[in-house]
C-alpha cells in the first residue's frame, strides 16, 4: 500500500505511527492493548484484497467501497461495522464538491479509505491531537474524531450556503430599471460578480438549489448513523463517549433543519425573482404602448389633414403652423400625463 499511514496507540497514548500497513494485522494480534488506525488513500484491487484477507473484513463492505457513490450509512457485519459518508466543501466558485470516505469499524482498529486527496486526513490527525485525553477511549475516540471533522465540514458548507443566498437576496433587490444591479452598493457582489442581470441571479438561485439537495442528500442519512453508533448494541461507544457521540447528534440535526430552511428560502427566491421579471416585462409593455399612444396622435392628425405626402409651400402657412401646433401640443399633453402616472 503505497499510499497509507498509520498511527497506534497503547493505553491511550500514541506509541507509533507511520509503520508498514501490512503489519497491521500482526500488531493487532501481538498486543491486545493495542488500537490502531489505518488510512488508505486511492487503494489498489490489491490493496482491498489484502485488506479483507489480513483484517477480515467482510466482502459485502469491501465492493462497497471498490463501487463508490453509496450513501451514507452504516452496516452491521459479525467483526466489524462498514461506514459510508462524505467530506463536503464549497469551492472557490462556490460549488459543492462532495467527497466519498469510507471506514471499516473493528473493536481495536479503524480503517480508513479514500479515492481521492482533496478531503485532507490532516484535519482529522489534528483533531485527534487536540483531544488526546479521550485517546483512552480506543477506537470510540478515533471515529468521533473522524465524523467530528466531516460533520463539521457538513456545517461550514451549509452556513456557506446561507451567506450566499443572502447575498443573492439582496442583489434581486438591487435591480434598475435596465436589469443591472442599480446604486452601485455592494448588494449585487455574488461570488466576485459585482453586477448581475436576472439571469445571473436566477441562476445562481438554480445553482443553489442544487447544492442544497446535493448536501441534503449527504447529512440526512448522518442522523441515523450517529444515532445507530451510540446504541449499546453495537459495542463501539462507550458510556463515557455518549456525550460526544450526542454532540455530533445535534450538529446533524441542526445542518439538516438548516439545509430545509435554505430549501424552503431558495423555493422563495425562485418565485419571487420570477414575480420581479414579470413586473419589469409589464412595465416595459406599459412604456411601451405609452409612447405608442404619444406616435400614434401626431400621426392620426397629419392624415386627418392629409399631411402624410403634403409639403409647406402646397398649402398656407397659417394651415401648416396650425397642424404643427396641434400634432406637438397633443403629443407633449400625452407625454405630460403619462410622466405623472409613472407610465413612460
């Protein structure tokens, strides 16, 4: 396994790390104090092979993981238990990009398994040494320092999500009368876009939607995971970590009331940017058929007075003046009245 890496700790203290994976198994049975966890990053059919053979995992969990894009969940198995979820992350364009992590739950090992770099086992190395004082619990501390750091990426995006609608909320608002942004104030600034016509904004509102079913999609499932985890029945988390095991509970809860509040606001949104496009195209139509009516009242009285081909010098000038005097008073007494009711 060429990309992997290892820790084991002994009596809750960190006694080695960076060793061959291969010697997983044979640490495991040399020294039942032990609890060791190991990641495997883009995993060969071999690697996978070697891991169900050394650490008898079964082979219902490993296709799952050589079969990719499965939901989250969690699967009882008679040695182990098989944990499916994902690493998600809003990137610099501001689209949710999920990642898919696998783990394999042994009463003194954890197993690890990912097809790509981009989620960083870094933050989850830290977040174990930043709570050193729980490593006692085994493989209870390392799997909770694990779904600490993907639930937490689950919050970040969500909350991520919000300041983006909101700022698409304010930029639906700040339309003129042409469909650009209008004051020049920082309400249309979206993801680096400083004006947005409504076509920008209906679709950031799309790309949004997406992004939220997409997240819905991935936290869901994490209830009845963590809630799973924590039954006595599965004999991984011990009393003393239930606390924690029911913090990550409330995180998932409150990512996925949050998700549905933003569904509910983006559904909104959709609905009233359409109801702002249909008033604009109704005002357009209003100035429209007002400066219809000020070109049609000129154009009725030169052919009432059969001036559609007439020249001055074929009639008198006194006619002339007075049908230039009625076509531009009548015109500029529409253009009056339609100016005071806001049609033109």
């Amino acid at each position: 396994m060429q990309m992997s890496s290892t820790r084991m700790y002994r009596d809750g203290a960190l006694v080695d790390q960076g060793f061959p994976a291969q010697e997983v198994g044979d640490r495991l049975a040399a020294d039942d104090r032990v609890v060791i966890w190991l990641d495997i990053c883009r995993p060969t059919g071999d690697d996978l092979t070697l891991l169900a053979e050394e650490l008898g995992m079964h082979q219902l969990a490993v296709e799952d993981v050589v079969q990719q894009a499965q939901r989250a969940k969690l699967d009882r198995y008679d040695t182990h238990l098989f944990l499916n979820t994902y690493m998600v992350r809003l990137d610099a364009a501001g689209g949710l990009t999920d990642n898919e992590v696998s783990a394999f739950i042994k009463p003194r090992a954890l197993v690890t398994v990912r097809y790509t770099d981009r989620f960083d086992i870094r933050e989850v190395l830290a977040r174990w040494d930043e709570s050193v004082d729980l490593a006692s619990h085994g493989v209870a501390f390392l799997l909770y320092g694990l779904l600490d750091t993907l639930i937490d990426g689950h919050f970040s995006a969500v909350q991520q999500l919000d300041a983006t609608l909101e700022r698409v909320q304010a930029a639906m608002f700040k339309q003129g009368p042409s469909g650009g942004a209008a004051g020049g104030g920082r309400g249309g600034d979206v993801g680096g876009v400083n004006e947005m016509d409504r076509n920008e904004v209906q679709r950031r509102i799309f790309l949004a939607r997406r992004d939220l079913v997409r997240l819905r999609q991935v936290t869901l499932p994490m209830r009845e995971v963590v809630n799973a985890l924590m039954r006595p029945t599965m004999h991984t988390v011990d009393e003393a970590m239930v606390p924690y095991y029911q913090d990550l509970y409330d995180h998932v809860l409150r990512v996925i009331e949050w998700s549905d509040s933003l569904r509910d606001l983006n559904t909104t949104m959709l609905e009233t940017n359409l109801m702002l496009q249909n008033n604009q195209l109704n005002l357009i139509v209003k100035q429209v058929t007002a400066w219809a009516a000020v070109i049609a009242v000129p154009t009725a009285v030169t052919g009432f007075f059969g001036q559609n081909l007439a020249f001055p010098w074929r009639h008198t000038p006194a006619e002339f003046i007075v049908s230039l005097i009625v076509t531009f008073g009548l015109a500029i007494a529409l253009y009056v009245v339609f100016r005071k009711k806001s049609w033109i």
